[in-house]
C-alpha cells in the first residue's frame, strides 16, 4: 500500500494548463473554482519558458537548458532562457499567493516527471538525454532537488496548504515501450528496462517528503501497477482512453489505496453533458470491478481529460466548473 494511502484528496481539481497569458486571472480563475483544491495554474500560451517542458527545465538545479530550434537543449549556464521561464514561475506563484490568502486545504503543483524530461531535453548532440543513462540518472537528481527547493518556496508562500506535487509523464509509456524517435526521425531509442524506471521514479516522488504525489498521463496504457509501485499515492489519466485491460490494474490500485483522478471533462472546446452523464462511465466501470459504491467518493478525483491550454477562456471556466458539479454528483449518487 502507498504510504501516502490514507491521504484524503477533495473531490476535483484541475490538470495544470490554462488558455490565456494572465497570470492574475489565470490565479483567481483556479482558486474561484476550485475552493478546496486549487492548483498552480500554467500558462504555455506565453511562449518558451512557460511551456511544460522548459518550465521544468527551469526547476532544475545545476543544469540549464535553452531553446534550440529543435526543441530545448542542455547547457552548461543559465541563458535567457531559463531566467525567463524561472521569471514566469515567480510570477504565477506571486499570483497564487494573492488569491490564497489564509487558504487551509489541499493544493497541487505540477512538473514534468523524469522520463518526459529525458525523453524531450536534448543533449549537446542532439540527441534526448534518454540515450544517455547517465544523463537520465543526472537529470533525475537535478529534478528532485529542484522540486525539493520549489515545494518549499510553496509551503512558504501559502503556508496553510498541504501540498500534493502532480508529475506529468505522458511519454512514459512510449519509453517503457522503445518508441521515443531519435533526432534523425528514422530509429527509436531502446525501450528502458521497467525497474530502472521504477527505481528513478521512487527517487523523484521521494523528493516531496511525505507529500502526496500524482502521476499525470493522458496518453493510452498507463501503466498503473509501476507508479504504484514507485510510491504515487495518485494516478491521473484521460478516462476516454481506458480500455477493459486496464480493469485488473485499476482494481488492485484502488484496493490498494491510490486514488484515481480520473479525466471525464474534454480538454477542448465542446459540449458539455450534465454533471451526471460526464462520470457514467466511472459508475460504470466500478459496476465492472465489483468494487463498492460507497468507495466512489473516497477513491475518485475528477478533473478535464488533459490540460486546458488548448481551450478557449470561456470554455476552461466552465470545464472547471463542471468538474466540480460532476464529483459532487459522483458523492451525492454514487450508484
């Protein structure tokens, strides 16, 4: 069992993205929604620095990365480009701060987990720092003591909150399997044996120090039963792509204690069902499971299906806000 278990996480949140370049209103939209469990809103629409990759990129310590035009690359000093993405983390946490005056509650921050990392930073060559073991081992550790040091920059700022740190790692599955494209385009790098990914991942959830971690995927097969193994007390997923083969290690989680934050709200523009049809197919699966109902409420955290930073501002607003009315109708009639 996750030793962080017995967590009880509310019943909806966000994702982490957002439309638009405000960092203010980006705040003040996240903590309107949600009034018990906020998140630290980013804005990729700002441009290199504010996107998932170089805003982690900017987390690290004693490595730098700037923009190539074949994406970000590693460096040996800080440049522009890591100030400007550390300049809009300051800003958006200044924002948060504002509207989280006296806040008591849980509250999530996300980063780029180890293996997206290495699967999108490219080293001097050119080539993604997941060709190098090395350079993933390095990486890892640079991560984990930037988080370290950002969880609590985060404890002081909002110093009422009980943090929950949400790692994104939606090219894992494609590193467990040996699908990552080498700079060329025409081969892919090996796939990297299961308990290494494991192992780096135990290290990196270790550098939240007792706070909750999530694993965020929205790509298909996520693989459950590793990232539970590896300390996440959470998995977060776009819901739509689960398939019967997931049951078994959906199952085992949920008995196990990790809670699932399932995606039922489409991450783009769209219509939207009522609160109660959006989580059908959560009631609907637990039915499969043989789990019980009463479990639903304690086990389930709804949130959009991805980030929102493809949406439209008018339409974020209300996705957020219908995750909200959808957990409550997911509490309130669980069967």
């Amino acid at each position: 069992m996750s030793e962080n278990s017995q967590f009880r996480f509310p019943g909806a949140t966000g994702v982490g993205s957002l439309p638009g370049t405000d960092a203010r209103e980006a705040a003040k939209t996240v903590t309107g929604s949600f009034e018990d469990f906020p998140f630290l809103a980013e804005l990729p629409a700002r441009g290199p620095g504010a996107d998932m990759i170089g805003r982690t990129a900017g987390m690290l310590v004693e490595l730098y990365a700037r923009v190539e035009p074949s994406g970000w690359r590693l460096g040996d000093r800080p440049g522009r480009d890591t100030r400007r993405a550390r300049s809009w983390l300051v800003e958006d946490l200044d924002a948060l701060e504002e509207f989280t005056q006296g806040y008591e509650g849980e509250l999530k921050v996300q980063a780029v987990g180890p293996w997206t990392l290495a699967a999108a930073l490219e080293l001097r060559n050119g080539e993604a720092a997941l060709s190098d073991a090395g350079a993933c081992r390095d990486l890892a550790a640079s991560l984990a003591e930037g988080l370290r040091l950002h969880l609590a920059e985060v404890r002081r700022r909002v110093p009422g909150a009980r943090l929950v740190l949400q790692l994104d790692e939606p090219s894992l599955t494609a590193v467990l399997r040996g699908q990552v494209r080498t700079a060329s385009g025409y081969r892919t790098h090996r796939a990297v044996d299961r308990q290494v990914v494991e192992a780096t991942l135990r290290d990196v959830v270790a550098a939240a120090d007792g706070d909750p971690v999530t694993v965020h995927s929205c790509a298909p097969d996520v693989p459950f039963a590793l990232l539970r193994r590896a300390g996440a007390a959470a998995v977060s997923f776009d819901f739509a792509l689960l398939t019967e083969r997931d049951d078994e290690a959906i199952g085992e989680a949920v008995e196990a204690g990790t809670r699932l934050f399932a995606g039922v709200v489409p991450g783009t523009d769209g219509p939207l069902s009522d609160p109660a049809g959006s989580v059908m197919g959560v009631r609907t699966l637990w039915r499969r499971l043989g789990l019980h109902p009463g479990l639903l409420a304690e086990a389930v955290t709804v949130t959009p299906a991805c980030g929102l930073a493809g949406a439209s501002p008018a339409y974020a607003r209300r996705a957020l806000a219908h995750c909200v009315r959808a957990a409550r109708s997911l509490a309130d009639n669980p069967e």
